[in-house]
C-alpha cells in the first residue's frame, strides 16, 4: 500500500498557474528529435516533468515511461495546468513532449541543471506491471496484425530491435505485416521477410529477440517503449512509485498541493486493441526473465503490483510458469 501525505509538501505560497502574467513556474526538458528515423518513434522529452513554486521553497518532479500510462498522465497535467484538454493542434507539440507544453521560464536550465530545494521537492513517478508493459508494446508497436497497431511506428521500432539482437548474436529475420490478424502462428522466428510490407514479429520473435538483448547485457540501448523501468524512471526511482490506480487516488491531493484546476480528470487509456497474441508458457517464461529485474526493483521499493488489473499477462502469470520472480 502506498503512503503519500507525508510525501506532500503543503505552503502557504500558491503557486502560479499558466496563463497568468506574473507565472513563474516552469517545466523543462531537452527533447529528442521527432519525425524521422528512430525518433520518430520516441518522440517524448526525456527530463522529468518538473513543477516549480513561485517562490522556489517546493517542487514536484514526475517521471513516467512509454507504456506505463505516460499517455493518461500526461492528459491529466495538461489539463490540470491549463484547465482544457490537450489538443495538438492547440499546443503544437506531441502531448508526450511535455517541455513544449509546460510554462516556460528562461532562466530555469532542464531538470538535471536545475537547482531544486532539498527539503521541498517530491519525486514522484508511474510504473506499471513489467509483464503487462511488453505485452501492451507489442501490441501496440511490433505486432504483425492491422487492428491496434501503430503502422507508422512499427518498422523503426522492429528494425531497432532486431539491429540490438544481431548484436546481442541473434541473428532474426522479421516477419510480414500481412500476417493473420489477433493470432499468432506456429512459423519460426526465422520467418522469411516480405520486403514490400511492413516489417513486423511475431510474440515468439518479439520475446526471443527482447531476451537476447538482455541476456547479452543492452537492455540500456532499447528504446523507451521497451526501456526497462529501473532505467526509464531513474530520476525518480527513490521516490514515490504508484500504479496507474495510485495515481487517480492521487491527482486530488496534487491538485490541492500544487493549486492545479479542480475540473482535470484522470483516464485510463488502452491502445493496441483487443487482439493477442498466444501467451504460451515458453513466451511468457522469456518475458518473466526479462522482467525479472524489473520486478526485484519494484518489490524492494515496496511497490504491490495489482493482483486484479484486468491485464490479461502479469506478474502473476511468472509463478503459473514456476519461475519465482
């Protein structure tokens, strides 16, 4: 069970809102470069998100990762900074760009220059079950059906994951972006590739190849949507850590301690529809070892990951495969 009212730290100094002429808080970050190549399927800032009082005595430092809930999270601060949902179109930025949307103030450097005060920042971040985590990026992201999977997106993160395990002394063919729709098949991962479709993998190529990269050491080099999260959420990781049903308990308290606007609401978003993949015990095995880490950090944080997520693969699922986690 999470603990957060000591976590807070009230003042008697509002703090400002955007939109206001004297606003002086800030967020800021140094963001990758979106639209091409790699990036383009990592188009996110990647310092915190970081709240500043007036007066400089609090702050609130929020990290989040790519498929943890970023996506609810970063709506909710959107709105409950500006009191309106996110709109591009409004904001001209990628809501996941956070930097190019939070007030800015010149003299304020990024997160990891800034000068926080010691007894008056809370750090604070998202996490999410490993095991539901990957199955949601591959769904969402590698997937060789058409419903729920990010097409744009798709080849560089694939491409990048086979480069890694190539490296890591698997060498893997991807598969065709025709494949059957919400099934998996019984073809190898050396699947022959189709090089006028999109490429893609199957669940058994996307567990092998992500095992390889890990067993081999690069889990670093992945791509955030595949970063473990000891790593992704580093900035925040001896803070607070909550799962996305924490976090709604949460955004009234951050709303009453940051002065936020009452009307932000927090929602659960799902992307990579409905369809999945075959969650047979050698795959799901890759990915508990993969996730093993992961799970030793969230357990020593003290972190209970929920036994009734409604996920459909968790960390629970390790111990029906017998492998303690």
């Amino acid at each position: 069970m999470l603990t957060v009212a000591a976590g807070f730290v009230c003042s008697a100094q509002r703090p400002l809102q955007p939109g206001r002429a004297d606003t002086l808080e800030v967020s800021t970050a140094r963001a990758e470069k979106c639209g091409s190549g790699w990036g383009r399927a990592s188009c996110r800032s990647e310092e915190p998100l970081t709240i500043l009082a007036s007066n400089g005595s609090r702050a609130l430092v929020f990290c989040t990762c790519a498929k943890c809930g970023s996506t609810s999270a970063y709506k909710w601060f959107f709105s409950a900074l500006y009191g309106r949902p996110f709109s591009r179109d409004d904001s001209g930025s990628f809501l996941q760009d956070h930097d190019k949307w939070t007030p800015h103030l010149p003299r304020l450097p990024v997160y990891s220059k800034a000068e926080l005060p010691k007894e008056g920042t809370t750090y604070l971040a998202l996490v999410r079950d490993p095991l539901a985590r990957y199955l949601s990026a591959y769904k969402s992201k590698l997937a060789c059906w058409d419903a729920g999977v990010n097409k744009r997106d798709r080849p560089f993160l694939v491409n990048a994951l086979l480069r890694l395990a190539r490296e890591s002394g698997l060498n893997m063919t991807a598969s065709r972006s025709d494949a059957t729709a919400g099934s998996e098949t019984s073809s190898s991962h050396l699947a022959k590739a189709d090089s006028t479709d999109d490429s893609c993998l199957s669940f058994e190529q996307f567990t092998t190849a992500l095992a390889a990269v890990h067993e081999a050491g690069k889990a670093e080099d992945l791509n955030d949507h595949l970063l473990p999260q000891d790593l992704a959420l580093a900035p925040c990781a001896h803070g607070l850590l909550a799962v996305a049903s924490e976090m709604e308990q949460l955004a009234p308290m951050l709303q009453r301690s940051y002065e936020l606007y009452p009307n932000a609401t927090w929602q659960k978003l799902n992307s990579g529809g409905d369809a999945l993949p075959e969650l047979d015990v050698p795959n799901v095995r890759r990915l508990c070892e993969v996730a093993r880490r992961e799970l030793l950090w969230l357990g020593k944080a003290g972190v209970a990951l929920p036994e009734a997520s409604g996920e459909p693969l968790t960390a629970a699922n390790c111990s029906e495969v017998k492998l303690g986690v």
